[in-house]
C-alpha cells in the first residue's frame, strides 16, 4: 500500500477535512440533523493522505470507518465541530464537506420530554455558527485554500456561485441533490467545481473518484500558489 508512503503532490501540506452530519439535541435521546453519510468528505480525507498530506478529519455522526492514515476527531454538534475545526488549524488547505444542520434547539432540555405532558414541546431553534465561513473569513490562520460544498435541489449552479462569495471560500463543489444523480448515501456524484475562474462539470463519477480528481485539482492549485 502507498498510504504511508512519504511522497506525493500534498507531501508536506496539512489538509483539514469535515465530513458527516451534525447533530443537534432536543433533548437526551432526540435531535435534528441533515441527511448525510459522510462519504464524500471521507473519501476526500482519504485521498489527501494517499496524496502525501497530514490529513485532520473532523466528523460528524457517521457509519464509517476512520480512513486509514487520517487523524479523525468526532464530534456531535456544530458548536463542537467549529471547536475542533480551531483546534485543528493552522492547515494549507480546508474541506468543509459536512452538512452542518442550520439550527440548534435553544431550549433543548436536559431530561427526556415526555409527549403525555399534555402540550406539544415548543422547541426554539437558534443558528448555527457557520464553519465555512467563519475559516473563510479568518485574518490569522486563514488556510491558503478554502473549499465548501454545496448540496442544491434546484438552480444548482446560481446557488453555488451565491455560496462562494457569501461564504468567501474559494471553490464550491456543488451537486444536484433532487432525484436522479447524487443521490444523499448513494455511492456516485455529479459534481460541478464553481470558482472565480469559472464553471467546471465532471461527469457522473463514484465519490472515491470524485475525492481523487479533487484533491489532484487542489495539488495544482497549491502548485500554482507558490509559482
Ligand atoms: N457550512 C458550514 N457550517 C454551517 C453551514 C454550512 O461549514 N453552519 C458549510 C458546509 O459544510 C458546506 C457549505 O457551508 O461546505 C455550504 O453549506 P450549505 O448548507 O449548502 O449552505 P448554507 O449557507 O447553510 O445555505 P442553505 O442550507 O440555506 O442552502
Ligand atoms: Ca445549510
């Protein structure tokens, strides 16, 4: 196996990578969360590491296991997950491929609700911090190389270029969730890379061949940085 092989276009970088769900508490034993399996971002943390980088995985709730060579830290909500995100800078390059639920429960209780109380809970729900952004945005410790996703039903590419520069980040990778392709779970993705340089759609690929060409696409453009 070359995973630990000391070679190859991200030797020597340290790429920060989050994958998965978050979850957020209603209470002990309820949350909400988005739909996610985590796979792409781990195949993409894989992939850096048979790249040659340092790889920090931060993860979500997942049924996966920790790619091999990665350094994985799991974590359960947003808060943590922007906690452990900080934690883990300075890196040269950033992913941010988890689908971090939007909100949280203000009110999440610290015994289970139960329904024969009478009234239905009124659950409060306050945002998120964004974690895109927030290391998008960074003066100090700003990676070099920012990129988020976009999941999108609809107007997939309008969305994506809104994203990039709402978020300051300096690629999307955006998929069209609707039916068809780029099922949530599934096994393949349809990705289009939205960047100040433009629009780019590969072709229908699995998420491990999505996670190769994409860590290969962001070797060359550290290459290019420091020409
Ligand atoms: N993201 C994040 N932290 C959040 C929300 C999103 O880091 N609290 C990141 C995701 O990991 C992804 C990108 O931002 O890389 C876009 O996420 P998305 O949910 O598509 O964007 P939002 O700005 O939350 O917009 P919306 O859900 O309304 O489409
Ligand atoms: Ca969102």
């Amino acid at each position: 196996e070359k995973l630990f092989a000391p070679s190859g276009p991200l030797l020597g970088r340290h790429v920060l990578v989050t994958s998965g769900p978050t979850h957020e508490p209603i209470d002990p034993v309820r949350y909400i969360a988005n739909r996610s399996s985590g796979k792409q971002g781990h195949a993409i943390a894989r992939a850096a590491a048979e790249a040659g980088a340092r790889v920090t995985l931060v993860s979500g709730p997942v049924d996966l296991p920790d790619p091999p060579g990665v350094t994985t830290i799991r974590v359960e909500s947003a808060r943590d997950m922007l906690r452990a995100v900080e934690e883990a800078l300075p890196a040269d390059i950033g992913v941010f491929a988890a689908a971090v639920a939007d909100w949280r429960v203000a009110n999440a209780g610290g015994q289970k609700i139960k329904k024969d109380a009478g009234a239905l809970p009124e659950l409060r729900l306050a945002e998120n911090p964004d974690i895109l952004a927030t290391v998008a945005r960074r003066g100090e410790n700003r990676p070099p190389l920012v990129v988020g996703f976009a999941a999108e039903t609809e107007h997939v590419i309008e969305h994506a270029r809104r994203k990039l520069a709402k978020k300051g980040c300096d690629l999307i990778v955006a998929n069209d969730v609707s039916s068809g392709t780029g099922v949530m779970g599934g096994d393949s993705n349809t990705v289009h890379l939205v960047s100040a340089a433009g629009v780019e759609t590969w072709p229908t690929l699995s998420k491990n061949e999505v996670a190769r060409r994409l860590v290969a696409h962001m070797a060359e453009i550290m290459a290019e940085m420091v020409k």
